[in-house]
C-alpha cells in the first residue's frame, strides 16, 4: 500500500509538472505560477512525497550511505526550497538618476505587487550602457549608485555581472528606461533558504559521484559484468553538412597568398596569435564550418576583407534558429545583403524590443545572429585587425587602422597603418598578386621590426599553426565513439586504439599548453578536453582488470569530446553577454550535454532490444551502464544550473518550461534507477520499453520547450 501511495504521488507530480507548462503557453506565466507552482497543493504534494520517500526508506531499512546521502540531499533541498518560499521576498525598484529611493515593488505569489522597506537608501548616481568596442552591441548595463544607511554612505555598483549585497539584500541589474536615465533593479531577500539548498546541492553532488565509484553501487558491479562482452550494439550514426551551390564563385586570394597572410600575427583575445587562428574562429562562427565551399579560412576572411563587395552575396552565414527563419523568412544559409531588404536592417525591430526587456529565445537568438554580422561589419571597418606594434612610455600596444594612434607616433608609421590596407585591397581586385605578397612581406618585416618580445616564439607558432592544422577534436570524438562499438568485437586491437588516441589527446593539450602559456584548464572548451584525457587514461589503467572499461573509455572520452567540438564550432570570438560570461554556465551545459548523448544511448539500446529480443538481456545491462552516469551527470548539471542563475538574477530556481522538463526527465528516468524495487522493470523487454518512452521526455526538454513551449530559459 506505501509504495502504491508513493508511486500514484509520484506520478502526480510528474504529469502536473508537464501539464504546467502546457498551460503556461497558452495562459501565460503569472496564470501558472499562482495557480500551479505557488499553490497551496502543490507544495503539499511535494510535501506528502517527501513523507512517503522517508517512510519508504525507513520501511525498507535502507543501510548504504551513499543511498541515505544522496535521498537524504533531496530533502534537504525541498526544504531550503520551502524556506524560500516562506522567508523570502523578492520584488523590483525603478530608479531615477538623481532620485533616493528606500523602498521596492514586492511581488506577491498572485502577481499582485505591495510596498517593500529596505534597510538602506539608494540613490542612482548615473546609469551607463557599455558597448563592444567598435559597435553597437550592448556590452553591460551599469548602474552606478549610492548606498546610505544612518550609519555611513558607500558608492557601489550594480550590473549584468556585478551584484550588490547589503543587510542581507541582494540588488541585480534587471533593464533600463529607454532614455538611459532610469534603471530598474530586481530585489531579493532569502535569509534561509540559499544556505540550506546549497547544503542540499552538494550533498546531492557528493552522493551521485559516490553512487558511481563506491564497490557496493550497481554501476561498479555492472562494469565487473564479464557477460557485457557479448553485447551486440548497432548504433551508426552519420553526419553531412550541406554546401551552398553558387551561381558564381566570389573572388578569393590564391591559396598560398591567403596562406602568407594567415602568418601574420595580431592581437586577439588578449594575447597576440597567428591571424591564421582569428581566421579559423570568424569561419567557425559565421559558418559554422572549418572552410566554406573548398575555401580555406584564410581566403573566408581575405575576401571579406579585400572583395567585401562580392562576399556580401554569399549564403555563408549560418542561421540556426528555426524560428528566427520562420519569422524573417530566412533560409539556413544566407548573405549579408539578405538582412537588408530595401535597405532597412531586418534584425533592427527585433534587437530593439530585446533592449526594452523581451528577452525570451527568439529575441536572444536573434541577438545572437546580430553578433556573426557584427563580426563582419567591423572587418569591413578593419577594427579586429590589430596588426600594428607600437612602444610608447605606456609600453607595447598592438594597433588596427581602425584604432586612434598615439599623437607622439611618428608620422610615416601613421601613413603606412592607414595606408598598408587600402593599397593591398586595391592591388587584390587588380589581380596584381604578387604586388598583395609583396605587401605582406612587408607588414611581416615590420612586425619583426618592431613587435619586439610580444611575438610568439618559433615554438609557440608551430604549435599554434599544428593545432589549427589538424582539427583534433573532431576526429577523436570520431574515432572513440566510433570505437566504442569495435571494441565490443576486438578486444586487443581496441587497445591498440585507445592507447593511440590518449597520445594524440596529450598532444592536443600539450599544444594548447604551449600556445596559450598556461595549463588547458582555463575554459569550458579546455575542461572537456582534460576531462576526456583523464577518461581515457583511467581506462588504460584499468582495462587489465575489466575489460569493458576500454568500451567505457571510448564511450567517456568520446562524449567529452563531442561536447568540446560542438563548443568550438560556434567560437566566443566577441563578448559574450554578461550574464552568460561565466565558468559555471560551461560546466552546466557542458555536464547536460553528457547526460542527453549518455541517455541518447540507452535508447538505442532500447530500440535494438525491442527490435532483437533475443539480445534484450545483454543489452539492458548495457543500459544500466550508460544509465547511472547519465543520471549522475544530469542531476549534477541540473543544480549546477541552479546555483549560476541564483548567482546571475536571484533566483535558483523559477519553473521555466526548459527547467521543469529537464526535471521531469530527472524524476523519469529515476525510475529505471529503482528496478530492484519494481518488479515490472526487472524483465528485460518491459525496461526496455520504458526507456524508449522515456526518450520522450528527453525530447520534449531539448526540442519540444525551444519550438513549442518557449520560455525565458533558452541557454542550457
């Protein structure tokens, strides 16, 4: 009866969560959460489930640490949720440059909004709005202001990336009036319930990665499992990108020319680098391709650079968004000129009401878009192209023709950097190839002359040139998951392999180690490379003691590095937005990533028992093993998420349609977790038909929330 109980609320919850976000598209998201979320049932329900889960626990007499943690960071999660919900408060204050303002809009769980003191005084000294350098996208909004209490008065300030915390209350950058003399600041006041959902959270961290190395788990004895040799997994995945055909080829620099041009150096993102690397990451992000057309990267960016005028015809730029497409009538590759019908800027409208607070997907999609053009206006205009070294008192700086040169710069090298430009662009629509190389020649001597100490060694070039060479990542990731399914057949040659494949990833990191001067550890790109070396080399070692761990390694590594190589082919070649400039936000989408290709193969596994019964068994343990780090990574992803949007605007958690879904595939997919205690789960060819429909769910989180539901959270 106490488990009928528990699993009917269970479900409950589940399906009302779902319904939810059905109902929030079509009422809208205040209907939702005062009479959904905030509702007075819906907490209870939460409630009753957290009593049945423990008298459950304490029925079955449960004794694993690992399992009374990791149940155990649940409860205290809901209840650091429940202190929120009854401790907190959270509203908005509007502030006037000039105005002193104590008090702020409280929002209620109805929607309606009554007046909130603060323990402070706040005055809005000056209210900015930063840029890229070179354009028009917006960079930050700054509120400057001025905190007074009867005690003392403090200048402070608050933005996308910077919140301000005073007696317990923390003060984010929300938008701004459309006269840039106003800022509106979002309140929050959790005294309870931050500290105990973080306790929960990283108890819940702990216990899931306990879960997956502890002896006593189902996961270590499922990698002891000698009868997964025989497991037979037909999974084939292939890819194809499409090219454009083109009625008539752009103008381009000859190959070796481009190639010439891609040695020089020049600084960019803050360190000085072969252009060839600026070239490679422009491609990537307008592309989404190495080369566009048979075109290297190098001529991409010379022929929008010399023959702009031809380039702007081609459908090179990427659109990924399909409902950016629909709305604008795109295609998925168009020009330049595409976005400028009867010279009107077709993004303008849509940047415009992004700026005034409508900020859901399409809008940061948009702006999204917004920022690959950039990149190529600001080529026109030569402002990335810092190509020129200067020494003043101030020290060495690199210059573009686009930059303001120091007065005290003699007045040649002024001619020159305006002039090197022009006169290479005009010899390169002449045809005069020879007069471009020669001219390249010459910046490369000037470089020399006078770039000093701050040009990379010949070490650090040749590594620079030997990884944009060979596109590393996206082969291994090839290779290992390719090998992933070999290895079930060729033990010996598969270790051949793996050890083959650890060797080529050293040698990545080595030569990211030696471009960049430091250890590769310092962004998300780089985590998942070290993260995958570490796999991969953890399997090596102990491959003598459970051979699946090779299959295992593959498979771990493989993921790693597909998550890596769908990172770079949109490179930060620009700022990213603010709030999106953090390391947590790597690490969470990075760590959801896993767990999607992880459950996307317990699917196939699925699929291929439904389809060969007879293989059903082998292949439910197979499941499992992909199962329990996929929940783990999920879990871990999911809170990790959680603690960068509190960090971010102020709350942890906000029941917006992308996170209730990736919650319901949490709590689903749990279920496969507890087959010991549900006897339907136990016969093969019943778990396996969960699973294939608990791909759904999968679905729904990942594609169903962005075409269909939509919501404000579109960045996981």
């Amino acid at each position: 009866m106490l488990k009928r109980l528990l699993i009917f609320v269970y479900s409950v919850l589940v399906v009302t969560m779902a319904i939810a976000t059905i109902v929030e598209k079509y009422q809208g998201t205040a209907f939702t959460q005062s009479h959904i979320y905030a509702s007075w049932w819906f907490t209870v329900l939460w409630a009753v489930l957290t009593a049945l889960g423990i008298a459950w626990i304490v029925r079955r007499r449960m004794r694993k640490a690992y399992l009374l943690t990791l149940h155990l960071s649940f409860v205290v999660i809901l209840a650091g949720a429940l202190l929120t919900r009854l401790t907190s408060r959270s509203g908005m204050m509007h502030l006037r440059e000039g105005m002193e303002v104590s008090h702020y809009e409280q929002w209620g769980d109805d929607g309606s909004t009554t007046p909130g003191k603060l323990p402070f005084s706040i005055r809005l000294e000056r209210f900015d709005i930063t840029y890229h350098e070179g354009t028009s996208s917006v960079s930050d909004y700054v509120s400057h202001i001025k905190v007074a209490t009867p005690a003392d008065t403090m200048q402070a300030i608050v933005s996308m990336n910077n919140i301000f915390t005073r007696k317990g209350v923390r003060l984010y950058q929300n938008s701004f009036d459309t006269d840039g003399k106003g800022s509106f600041l979002t309140v929050s006041i959790d005294p309870w319930g931050i500290a105990v959902n973080y306790l929960g959270y990283a108890l819940l961290f702990i216990s899931l990665i306990w879960m997956l190395i502890t002896p006593q788990g189902t996961f270590r004895k499922l990698l002891s499992d000698k009868r997964l040799f025989s497991t037979v997994l037909l999974v084939l995945l292939s890819i194809g990108y499409g090219t454009p055909k083109l009625s008539a080829a752009p103008r381009v620099l000859p190959e070796t020319t481009a190639e010439q041009f891609g040695r020089l150096h020049m600084l960019y993102n803050g360190r000085i680098c072969q252009l060839q690397t600026y070239a490679l990451d422009f491609t990537k992000k307008i592309c989404g391709k190495r080369s566009y057309n048979g075109y290297s990267a190098e001529q991409v960016l010379t022929g929008f650079i010399f023959y702009h005028a031809d380039w702007s015809h081609e459908p090179l730029v990427k659109v990924k968004s399909g409902a950016v497409r629909e709305r604008l009538g795109l295609g998925k590759n168009v020009s330049v000129d595409d976005f400028f019908g009867n010279g009107d800027y077709i993004l303008g409208p849509l940047l415009q009401e992004y700026y005034q607070g409508q900020q859901d997907k399409l809008h940061k999609d948009v702006l999204e878009l917004d920022d690959k053009l950039q990149l190529i206006f600001e080529l026109r205009q030569e402002v990335p192209l810092k190509l020129f070294p200067y020494s003043s008192k101030e020290g060495l700086k690199w210059y573009s023709p686009a930059d303001k040169l120091p007065p005290e710069m003699e007045e040649s090298r002024q001619q020159y950097i305006h002039a090197i430009m022009p006169l290479l662009r005009d010899a390169a629509k002449a045809g005069h190839d020879n007069v471009v190389a020669e001219g390249i020649g010459k910046m490369q001597g000037y470089q020399k002359r006078y770039g000093g100490t701050s040009l990379p060694s010949q070490v650090r070039t040749w590594a620079e040139r030997t990884y944009n060479g060979v596109p590393f990542t996206t082969l291994l990731f090839m290779l290992n998951l390719g090998m992933a399914i070999v290895s079930l057949f060729a033990g010996r040659l598969s270790r051949i392999v793996l050890v083959v494949s650890a060797l080529l990833q050293t040698l990545v990191l080595a030569l990211r180690w030696i471009i960049s001067g430091n250890a590769p550890m310092s962004n998300g790109y780089e985590t998942m490379l070290l993260m995958a070396w570490i796999a991969t080399w953890l399997a090596i070692a102990m491959a003598r003691r459970a051979r699946i761990m090779v299959t295992f390694g593959f498979l771990t590594s493989g993921f790693f590095l597909l998550v890596s190589h769908l990172g770079q082919l949109n490179p930060q070649i620009s700022h990213l937005m603010p709030v999106l400039n953090s390391p947590l936000l790597s690490i969470h989408v990075s760590i959801i990533m896993l767990a999607y290709t992880l459950l996307c193969m317990t699917f196939a596994c699925g699929v291929t028992a439904l389809l060969r019964p007879q293989k059903a068994l082998y292949l439910q343990r197979l499941s499992m093993l992909f199962l329990y780090p996929s929940l783990s990574a999920l879990g871990i992803g999911i809170f990790t998420g959680a603690i960068w949007a509190n960090i971010s605007w102020g709350t942890y958690w906000s029941w917006d349609p992308k996170e209730t879904w990736a919650l319901i595939t949490l709590m689903t997919y749990a279920v496969a977790a507890h087959r010991h205690t549900l006897s339907s789960l136990q016969r093969a060819r019943t778990y396996h038909l969960f699973m294939v429909l608990a791909f759904l769910t999968l679905l729904m989180t990942y594609f169903g929330v962005n075409y269909f539901l939509g919501g404000m959270h579109s960045y996981a």
